[in-house]
C-alpha cells in the first residue's frame, strides 16, 4: 500500500506527462497485472486466479473459509492505511500553505510541486524518461 500512495502521489505531480504515457493509465496497468498470458485480454481463467489470490489473503489461518474475525481484520488493516493517509493529506496540506494562514491559494497549489523538483535532476525545469525513471525506481526501492 506504501508503494501505491507513493507513486499515486508521483503521478499526482506529474499528471501532465500522463497524456503523453497511456501506459500509465490505470486500465492498461489492471491489464498488465492480470493478463498473465499476454495477449492484452483478461480471460475469465485470469480474473479467477485473481479472485483465488484475493480469497488466499482475506483467509488468514487458512481454514478454507472467511470468517467475521478475518474481515474485522481487514476492516482494521483498511482504517489505518486510511488514517495513515489522511495524516500525510494533512501534512502535504500545511506543506502547500507556504504564507501560513491557514487555507491553501490556487497560486501556493501550483507552486508546491517537490515530487517534480526531486524528479528534475538536472534543474532544467523539464523532466526527461530518464528522470520520470529513476524516480519511479527509487519510490519501487523505498517500498520493498
């Protein structure tokens, strides 16, 4: 999940090149992941193996069955992935308030784009493949 928040927020700072990359749409990336066979087509074998993956993990002990206490269990899992990032919300919000009153400008919005100076490596104000690909490697790397 820290992986997906992290490159959801990367691509969040970067929605302009998203036209220019289709894929990076989140349809052709479900594809990806599920068409294990290739042939750009998720067949109904493929999305029962992913169903059978996704039974796998809401069935904790293994008993063949999910129970009340597993889904509690995801419930509670959910909620603090979902606290967590309302805390990160906040934070990148008081971050974006760069004049301290308490409400974020169109202009401060606009301005506050650290994914993009970090991605920028050579400070040209452009981000090149290489840099949108380096970044993309050391946010995977942070969240393994």
């Amino acid at each position: 999940m820290k992986r997906s928040l992290l490159i959801a927020a990367l691509l969040i700072g970067l929605a302009p090149l998203c036209a220019a990359q289709a894929q990076d749409m989140p349809g052709q990336r479900i594809l990806q992941r599920i068409d294990t066979n290739g042939d750009d087509a998720i067949s109904k074998d493929e999305m029962t193996a992913v169903r059978e993956r996704r039974f796998r993990r809401l069935d904790r002990n293994g008993d063949g069955v999910i129970d009340e206490k597993e889904i509690e269990s995801a419930r509670d899992a959910i909620m603090d992935r979902a606290d967590a990032a309302q805390a990160r919300l906040g934070s990148r919000w008081r971050r974006m308030d760069a004049n301290g009153d308490g409400k974020v400008s169109e202009q401060e919005f606009a301005s506050s784009m650290p994914l993009f100076d970090l991605a920028d490596r050579d400070g040209d104000g452009k981000l090149s493949g290489d840099e949108i690909a380096s970044v993309r490697k050391l946010i995977a790397d942070h969240a393994n």
